[in-house]
C-alpha cells in the first residue's frame, strides 16, 4: 500500500474527529456505567458506526505498522501516524466490548507466539511488548517473560487471551518476573500455568499474600547492589532486586537480569515516588555507577522517566504502559504522549540521546550489544 499525501491528509482528518468525539463521551459517562457491553447509552446505528471506524482505523494501523516497524527515535512520519489512530481507538470509553478491538488484540498475541515459536535468536535479545508492561525477552539461551498478563482487566472475557494463547505463551517462556500487586502485572491465571508448568514466577511478599499460590512463588529478597541467583531449568541467571515502590504502600519489584550471554535487562514495573516519599532515588541516581545495563524497560507515565533513565543509563529505553484498556480514559497514556499528565518528561526522553524505542501490542525489537 503506497502512502500518499492525500492518505495521510485523511488520517490526520479521521484521528482529530475521533479524538474530540470520544473526550466528549468520556465526560458524559461515569466509569463504571455499561461494562460488559458496547456504550449502552448510544443508539444501535451509533455503536454499530464506531465498531466500523475502529475496524477501519484498525485495519490502517495493521498495514502501516507493517511497513514502518520499531525504530529509536526519530521514527518514520507514517508510523507515528499509525500510533495516533490507536490512541483515537483504544481511548474510546467501550473500547474493550468492541469485536473489533477484541480481535485485533487477540490477532496481536497470536503474531507474538507464532514468532515465539518460530523464532531463534542467535545473538543479542528481541523484545517482545504483549500488554500493559507486559514484555517477553529471548536470547540464544534464555526466554524471560515480565508483568505479563492476559488482559482480563479490561473488563471483558472477550478482550482478553483465550486459555489456548496463555498456554502457548507461556510454554515459549523460562520464567515470570511480576513486579508488584497490581492486577495489570500480577495475573493469577498467567501465574499459575507458569507454575502448572514447573517454570519460577517471582513476585514480592506483597502479591497474593492471602491466597495458596503464596507458597508457590519465588519472594527475592530486596537489595540494592545484592546479587542473586535465579534457577532455570536450563541456566541459573544472576540478578538484582532493587527495593522499588508504587508511591509509599506498594512494593514494586525492580528486577536488573544477566542473561547467559552477558546481557542486562531491567524492568521497573509501576516505579513511581511521589510528594514526600522520594526514597527510591538514593539507589535510582546510582544503578549506573555499579552496574551495566543494556535495555530498561520502564513504565511510560512515570513523572520522572528522564531521572529514571539518567540512573539507569541503558543502551536501549523500551517504555510501556501506553494505551492499555481497563484504567479510566484519562489515565490511559497515549503514544503521543500528553506530558501535562503528572508534569511528565516523556517527550523530553525521546529528544535526548538515550535510543528510545516505542512498541505496539505484538511488535518487538532486536536489541545487538555494540
């Protein structure tokens, strides 16, 4: 599909429509209203339009996103274009009760574990980005998956994987690295098949301390600069556990992994201090004076992804977090970035010289140390 001035002109055209239609539907509605099904408070013909236009917009982005993969920044026009009109689609209110939406998602995890499947990695790691902060990461010997879950916090059974996609995912992957408590990076059904399957799954103290999983889950311990062994069927890995934090109550696991090949990979989860609990800097400003670390994978709205990425000082940034469905509409970060959420400095990040990669639900980027 060739990519012409008058195309883009009617993209741009179509994203600014949707984008002020669904910001005046999220004011009109309260949160909770109509769950389970399509906007219950529009017409047939209505919810029958806006299944279409996502169909359209979604079918847009499936060619576009083809042709313009994964880049650091600065990308390709066509492909910023492509991630503008996933914003206009996944902020729409109901977004998660509509087929369209559905089965682009799930078409997207059925990409990952096809290539899952047939993909071996000879050198460096490919990244793949699932849902929320969900990643998987293989190298030539090890496949590790972090905060990976199965979407079922948007709300709808029919957003999210299906049994099949979960067991298949997860038989392609060594081990599960669950940050923190939340249920969009705790998810109990991805946890236990990883376990069904005699694979680790680490998570801190705090993450189903109630249930009788608890005794089944690995519990590192919390310590900045500790090295730890982490046992695989396989290969035994050395890791960190920095003692992270979702603002004060939430202990977040911020995992910092040695591949077999000699490859750092760190994830922080929902890292995030706030007001007058800004403890986790004393250890954040330093990781880059003690440790080498090759791809940070850090969640896009945190309000200090720039101080973030300077601490860790990685070779590659991959965010996440943008546009996942189940939060409400506002908190929903978009791939354009809306730095007036939490004062942000996302956009900041991408013009500094840190290599910045952005991914879509299902794509992945091959990192290769230099």
């Amino acid at each position: 599909m060739q990519i012409t001035i008058k195309r883009i002109a009617t993209i741009l055209v179509l994203v600014l429509v949707a984008l002020v239609f669904n910001k005046a539907e999220a004011q009109m509605y309260d949160e909770k209203e109509g769950l389970g099904k399509p906007d219950p408070q529009l017409s047939q013909d209505d919810n029958d339009y806006l299944d279409r236009q996502a169909k359209v917009f979604l079918d847009t982005v499936t060619v576009l996103l083809e042709q313009f993969p994964p880049t650091t920044f600065p990308e390709a026009r066509e492909r910023g274009m492509a991630k503008l009109l996933l914003d206009a689609v996944f902020h729409e209110h109901f977004a998660a009760y509509r087929q369209p939406v559905q089965q682009y998602f799930r078409a997207q995890v059925d990409k990952v574990i096809h290539e899952l499947e047939t993909t071996k990695v000879e050198k460096g790691v490919r990244i793949w980005k699932i849902y929320d902060m969900g990643f998987i990461a293989r190298t030539k010997s090890v496949t590790l998956a972090f905060d990976l879950v199965t979407g079922i916090t948007s709300g709808s059974p029919d957003f999210a994987m299906s049994a099949e996609q979960v067991e298949r995912l997860v038989k392609q992957c060594d081990a599960l690295l669950i940050t923190h408590r939340h249920e969009d990076h705790a998810d109990k059904t991805m946890a236990e098949k990883f376990i069904e399957l005699g694979l680790p799954v680490l998570a801190t103290e705090q993450t189903w301390e109630k249930d009788s999983i608890f005794s089944k889950i690995i519990h590192p311990d919390r310590v900045a600069g500790n090295v730890q062994s982490l046992k695989l069927k396989k290969h035994s890995l050395e890791m960190i556990v920095y003692p992270g934090h979702q603002m004060k109550s939430i202990d977040c696991n911020v995992y910092l992994v040695k591949t077999p090949e000699g490859i750092w990979l760190a994830h922080n989860g929902d890292q995030i201090n706030e007001g007058d609990f800004m403890v986790d800097w004393e250890w954040i400003d330093h990781v880059k004076e003690t440790q080498k670390v090759d791809v940070l994978m850090t969640n896009a709205w945190t309000m200090d992804i720039f101080r973030m990425v300077k601490g860790f000082n990685p070779k590659l940034v991959m965010p996440g977090h943008e546009v996942e469905i189940g939060h409400t509409v506002w908190d929903r970060l978009p791939f354009w970035g809306d730095d007036e959420y939490l004062k942000l400095n996302y956009a900041e990040l991408k013009k500094s010289e840190y290599p910045v990669v952005v991914t879509c639900w299902g794509e992945s980027y091959h990192y290769l140390p230099k």
